[in-house]
C-alpha cells in the first residue's frame, strides 16, 4: 500500500467512526502513519482529501465488479456474481459504504457531481445494457432503473447485515435469497 492508499484508508477508518466533521487532516495524518507535510503533498486540504477519496471509491466498486465479471458466461450466472460480490465487499470493507452514504448526504454532493458522468454508474449501465442485448432481462426498462433496483437490493441486504445481525442469526435468514429474487424480477419473463 502507497502513502496515498495509507491516506485514503485511515480516513475511510476515520469517517466511519466520526464522521466528515470529526476528521481532521491531523487525525488522518496520525492514523495513516505519514507525516502532516505528506498528506499535504498529495491533497490541497481536507476538502481535496474527500473528493479524491470519493473518486478512489467508486475506482474500488469498479475493479471488485470487473474481478468478479466474465462475459463469457450466460447473464444470470453474472449477475449472481455480480450481487454477492458486492456485498461481500460491502461487507468487508464497512468504510466504504459507510463514506458513500455521508457523502450523498453531504454538501460535497454537489449539483454537478450528481448530474456528470460516474464511472460506476457507467459500468452498472453497461453491465444491465449487455442482460438487455443478450434478451435475458426484461426489455422495455431502462438499464439505470435496473442498476437502482440491484445495486440498491444489495446496500438493503448489508445493512440489515450490519444493524442486525443477532436476529439474523437467531432466525436462520439467508439474506442470499434476496439476489434470487431480486434476478425473478428482472429476467425476461415467459410470455
């Protein structure tokens, strides 16, 4: 791991467990085990910090998607892959989820980052696009609706994970059967 991946981890650390505010670029310094000047050489300030670390995130959901993508292999496989590979991830890497959602909520979510191109939200298009293509999603729906539904699907299921995993446990509930039934809705149904 570089300096920079240092940075962006403690601060990922950090956000998760004080929130933007509670974050100072001293804190991050000591907890990514760099010196304040380093932090500085890489980012203007805290400001700059988060928006690159919002960018080095959606990097990361890009590469565990295209890791766990073969498009070679029939679109149900690949979704099936697709859906508990992120919340694998999203699982693991608590920080993660957590950052994104206090920077939706956040005023760095800004008009123009909204309405501008997001590479991952490219690749979810994309990714729905070729289900459609191949006719083994339903037509007639657009791709980013269907990317909202899964992907939003899969950030429910790890947060239930998250907040109650005691019940879950005690129940026996396969939050897994979400994907099969969330694949039941969007498949191309028999006419």
């Amino acid at each position: 791991m570089n300096k920079k991946e240092q940075i962006f981890s403690a601060t990922l650390d950090l956000i998760r467990d004080h929130g933007f505010h509670g974050c100072p670029m001293s804190m991050v310094a000591k907890n990514s085990n760099v010196a304040a000047g380093t932090i500085y050489h890489h980012f203007e300030n805290k400001d700059d910090l988060i928006m690159e670390l919002y960018h080095y995130v959606i990097q990361k959901l890009i590469d565990v998607a295209n890791e766990n993508d073969d498009p070679s292999m029939d679109f149900k496989t690949r979704f099936m892959n697709f859906w508990h590979a992120m919340k694998a991830f999203y699982m693991q890497e608590k920080s993660v989820q957590r950052f994104i959602d206090q920077f939706l909520n956040s005023p760095f979510y800004t008009e123009e980052i909204q309405t501008s191109d997001n590479k991952w939200h490219l690749w979810l298009r994309s990714f729905f696009e070729d289900g459609i293509r191949n006719g083994e999603l339903r037509s007639g729906v657009r791709p980013e609706i269907l990317a909202i539904m899964v992907h939003g699907s899969i950030i429910s299921s790890v947060k239930v994970n998250y907040y109650h995993s005691k019940k879950i446990n005690k129940d026996q509930l396969n939050l897994g059967e979400i994907a099969n039934m969330v694949w039941d809705g969007i498949k191309k149904q028999d006419e």
